[in-house]
C-alpha cells in the first residue's frame, strides 16, 4: 500500500464520526457494494478522498429521498461515463410523489390520535374483564364519526 494512501485514508470508526453516521450504517454501505475502499495490511478498511467523495453523495442523496438502490444507479451511470442526471430528476419525483402519498397517511393518522386523545378524557378506564383488551384502543376506530 502507498504511503500516500496511508496519510490520506481513516478507518471506519474515523469516517462514521466524521459524517456522524453510525459505524453500523458505514458497513451496511460496504457489505452491498456502495463503497469499496481499499484494504490496508491488517484487514482495516481505508477511506481515501475519493471514497469519501462517494459516502458524500450517498448522504446528500439520501437526504433528497433517494433509496440504497437509487443511490446505486446513479453512481453505476456516473462510472460508465454517463450522466445520471436525468435519472435523478426522474427518480426525485417519484420519490417526491411516494412522500407526498406518506405525508397524507400520516396527517390521517395525526388526525385519528389526536380525535382519540381527545375521546378517551372522557372515557373510564376499565378493568379487565374477557370481553375486550382495552376498550379505548378497540373502540376508537369503529366509533361513529
């Protein structure tokens, strides 16, 4: 190994602190292929800029939305020396339309708790009896509206 990669890499304990991303979450990327640093004498994985470069992209994408096999496509294209620019504008919509249907299904479900946070005040609690686990919980949702 070059003494250059010596002085520029980090382990992966160094990396993980430095993007402040767990060291597990690190070796998933290494475990499926999204990053392949090089190995040094003792079996240590060695960060040289270019992987980091790369570790870069990933977060900055996954921020965006984008998932592990997005993240992969685009920096499959980017190495076979085509764009993957207008793969990211086709999947960040998609991406986009995906959030924008879980939003909703949250905003229903922020809408049902908080309707039963606000029916279960007045209800007594119950001691166990067979007919049910917990009246409120088993009640909520087949309440008329």
């Amino acid at each position: 190994m070059s003494s250059t990669l010596m002085k520029d890499s980090s382990h992966i304990k160094d990396i993980s602190k430095k993007y402040a991303i767990s060291a597990d979450t690190l070796r998933h990327y290494l475990r499926i292929g999204l990053l392949s640093p090089q190995k040094d004498t003792s079996g240590y994985h060695q960060f040289a800029k270019q992987d980091e470069k790369v570790l870069r992209f990933i977060l900055d994408a996954r921020e965006l939305g984008f998932t592990l096999q997005d993240i992969r496509q685009l920096i499959t294209d980017s190495e076979q020396g085509h764009s993957p620019c207008p793969n990211a504008r086709q999947l960040i919509e998609l991406r986009l339309s995906q959030s924008r249907k879980k939003l909703a299904s949250l905003q229903a479900l922020v809408n049902r708790m908080e309707k039963a946070t606000e029916s279960w005040k007045t209800l007594p609690d119950c001691e166990p009896c067979g007919a049910h686990i917990c009246h409120l919980i088993e009640g909520a949702l087949h309440e008329p509206s």
